[in-house]
C-alpha cells in the first residue's frame, strides 16, 4: 500500500514525532526499559534475502528486483550503526535445479554475524544471481540459530517476493516456533509483489514474533525501511503491554504511563482510563496499522472525555489508503491546587477516558477477524508552569473557543453596519 517514498517518511516521520514530542522520557518509561534485554549487549541483525529465480522480474522502478535489492543493501551497508552485530543470509541463491527436496535445504549464511567489514559484505551481495526455490521457513530457521546466544536485541529481516514453496513446513508455524522459545527475537518482514496471498503469509510471520509487515515497491522504500528496522534494533522502543479496551468508559482497563496494544474492529470504539493527578500532563498518542487490503479514505480519532461524557480535548487524522500507519495525539494538563489547598488536601486524581476510533472499512473479500492493530502510547508529565497552549485555558473543551468567536463576530457585525449606515448617509448627502 505504501507507494510513495515521501509518504512513507511522512507517515514514520509522524511516529517519531508523536514518541518524541508527546512523550519524553520519564521515570515510567525508564521502569518499562528495565525490563528489556540488557542494552549493554550489542545487538544483533540478520538480513534475510529471496535470491529465488522469481526475483529475475523486471518490475521495480524498471530493473529486476535483484537489482533493485543490492542497490537497498548497499545503502543499508553504508548507514548500518557501529554498535550493531550484522549478518546476512540467502534462500534460493545455490541450486539451480528442480529437485523439490535439495532445492527445500538451499539457504546458506553469506556474512557471518558480527562487527561488519562492509567493503566484504558488499562484495559478497554483489555475487549474488536469481537461481532457485524459495524455502522461507529453512531460511527463519537458520537465521534464528545464527543470532543465539547473548540477551541484546536480536532481529530478523525477511526481504522476498514470493510465497514459500516448500511446505509442509509452514513458515508462519516456524515463526510461531521461534517466539514460542521466549527468545526476544523479532522477525519483520517486506513484501515485494502486491499479493494478498503473500501478503497473509508475510503478515503472519511477522505478527508471530511481534514484528512488522510492510509493502515495498520501490528501490528507496525497500532501502529506507531496511534502515529504519536495522536502526530500531540499534535503539529498541519500550515492549508494549497487550491490553483489551472496552466499549464503554466504566468498564476500560485502567492505564499507567507506557507502550500498549490492542486489537480494534473496523469502525469500532474502544476505551481505556487514565488517572491524572493536578498538576500533571496527560500525553497520549495512538497508531492503527492497516495489516490488510482496506478501502481508501480512512482516519483515527482519539478523545480524552471525563467520566460524565464531556469532550476534553481531541486528535485526529485522516488518510487516504497510501500509508500502512495512521497517527494521532492529544495532552492534557490539569491544573494544580492552590498551594494553600495542597497543605490541606490530598490530591485527588481526575479520571480520563480515553477513546480510540476509526473509519477503516474493507471490501467484502477481505476478513475483518481479527480487528486492526492498535498502539497506545501513555506518559504524565508535570504540567506546564504557564497556561501556555490552548488545552491549558479549556479551548479543547469547544466553549471558551466558541465564546471568542461569537463576540468576535458581534463585534465585527456591530462596525460593519456601522461604516454601512455611515456610507450611506455619505451618499444621500451628496
């Protein structure tokens, strides 16, 4: 779905945006890292390369998508970090014939994992010619032995065009093996064909382990997000917590500061409670991924609303089926007591509704089971010490905003129908 370079910065871009100015480090979020693998540890990324005779096909920006994935790795080579520990392995890169069971065991490690020598791993991708089957689930197989050992932050990066063809060995069971080892190794996944077949296949071996799916077809975007993923393991985010929204406020889970997920159905609202003390700020930030074929015009609303149903404050973003990621964010600070009622009263928490929707819809082919994936990004700051943006003075509440508006309008109807009557009697007198 991602067909544009600027849109898929744009849409990462305004991920960043959201985790960095809306939610900054704090002491909840260092609590969360603590329980990560130790970030001492380099950490360590296989990339994972279809050499397949499909990859012959010349359907990306006008050469084969052979060479459209050295031109990628390349570019990765160049930007990867020097912290982290980088392998490669191939599929499909040795045996040319059709002997279904020896051409199962063609993936072989090209660069071993460790401190990269990029002159030498550059030169090993640039032997590299289309040849054989497509043994996906051998593949995750062995990169999975090629980074045991340690507890850093350990990745796997699938780049194919195609379907595995040797089943029965199910690549997404092989995915389901991995994860179920609780290794912490995370596999994403990049789609060269737009095919809802592969596209399902992809999707579930990246959702197994926690990764991501997404769709490249385009030499840049298969390159920029390679990076982006080489570069997440270099700096790993917070685990997220799996949670389940409500339908209604007085039923959602209550939140603390942190990184949650859920799942959420076409059209669907669902919601969650956070307690603000005075004297806090709210930020909230929300992310829904469309993980399958959806209609174009979508968007995402998140809404902070008290317990009695009034409107706070609100985001929203809309899209138009470019983009895998829509996102949005919100704050809200409480203002503190008085510091003569502080000394006397213990404060006491606001109860916030947060509510998560969206107007994603899908043709009658594709399954709407399970619902889309949320991300709920939570943090409370200290508030501001000046009222300085709007949600400060209440306008995300609509009433003071409206208020301003309508005298402003009175004001502006009051002078022009002055300088009206003013003209005309200028006209009649003369």
């Amino acid at each position: 779905m991602i067909t544009r370079k600027r849109l898929t910065a744009r849409a990462f871009g305004l991920l960043v945006a959201l985790a960095a100015g809306l939610l900054p480090a704090g002491p909840a979020a260092a609590a969360a890292a603590a329980d990560e693998p130790d970030a001492r540890e380099s950490p360590k990324v296989e990339l994972v390369l279809d050499v397949s005779g499909s990859m012959r096909a010349k359907d990306i920006d006008g050469q084969s998508r052979m060479a459209a994935a050295k031109q990628a790795f390349n570019d990765v080579l160049d930007a990867v970090p020097e912290e982290v520990l980088l392998g490669i392995r191939t599929l499909g890169a040795d045996y040319p014939g059709d002997n279904r069971k020896t051409g199962c065991k063609d993936t072989r490690q090209l660069y071993p994992v460790g401190p990269l020598d990029r002159t030498e791993a550059k030169t090993a991708v640039a032997t590299l010619a289309p040849t054989g089957w497509t043994p996906i689930g051998p593949a995750l197989l062995g990169a999975a032995d090629d980074l045991e050992g340690g507890n850093g932050t350990r990745r796997i990066v699938l780049i194919t065009d195609g379907e595995d063809t040797c089943g029965p060995l199910d690549p997404c069971e092989v995915a389901r093996e991995i994860a179920a080892k609780g290794t912490h190794l995370v596999v994403d996944t990049l789609g060269l064909v737009p095919n809802a077949k592969i596209r399902r296949q992809l999707t579930c071996i990246a959702e197994a382990t926690g990764g991501t799916y997404t769709a490249v077809q385009h030499t840049d975007e298969l390159s920029s997000r390679v990076k982006q993923l080489v570069d997440r393991a270099a700096d790993p985010v917070v685990k997220p917590v799996a949670t389940d929204g409500a339908d209604r406020c007085a039923d959602a889970p209550r939140l603390k500061a942190g990184l949650y997920t859920d799942r959420e159905k076409f059209s669907e609202h669902r919601w969650y409670r956070i307690d603000v003390l005075p004297g806090q700020e709210l930020r909230a930030a929300v992310s829904v991924g469309a993980d399958r074929a959806v209609n174009r015009d979508y968007g995402v609303l998140l809404r902070a609303v008290t317990t009695r149903g009034r409107e706070i404050v609100r985001g929203e973003e809309a899209g138009d089926g470019r983009t895998d990621v829509i996102s949005t964010g919100l704050r809200y600070p409480k203002a503190p007591l008085d510091d003569d009622t502080a000394d006397e009263v213990k404060p006491a928490a606001e109860t916030v509704c947060l509510q998560v929707s969206n107007s994603f819809s899908a043709p009658p082919s594709v399954k709407t089971t399970p619902g889309l994936p949320v991300e709920l990004a939570v943090d409370l700051v200290d508030g501001p010490d000046e009222a300085s943006d709007v949600a400060s003075f209440g306008l995300g509440h609509g009433w003071w905003l409206l208020g301003v508006l309508a005298l402003t309008g009175l004001l502006a109807g009051l002078v022009w129908g002055w300088l009206s009557r003013w003209r005309l009697a200028v006209w009649r007198t003369n």
